[in-house]
C-alpha cells in the first residue's frame, strides 16, 4: 500500500504544533523547546525511514 504523501508532515503539524502554540501562549519556554525538538527529530525518522 503507498502511503499518502506529506502524511507526516501533516501529523508533525497536528501533533506537535498544537503542543507547541500552547506552550508559547503560556510562556513555558522549556516545554516549548521540548516539543519543538520531539517533532523535528520524529519528523526526520518518518522521512528518514521512507527512503
């Protein structure tokens, strides 16, 4: 089955993003670099892996 491109991109937007718009509001700074940093590196696996 192909998967559908920009898939993980999109999760990457959903899931990390939201997390991360939430923790700029609050002005928790190190949340935010967290999160920021969980996404990248999950977003660079997914595509990583697909090669």
């Amino acid at each position: 089955m192909k998967a559908i491109k920009f898939t993980n991109l999109a999760v990457f937007l959903l899931l990390f993003g939201i997390a991360l718009i939430e923790a700029f509001q609050n002005k928790n700074w190190m949340e935010a670099i967290l999160f920021l940093a969980l996404g990248i590196i999950s977003l660079w696996a997914d595509l990583r892996k697909n090669r």
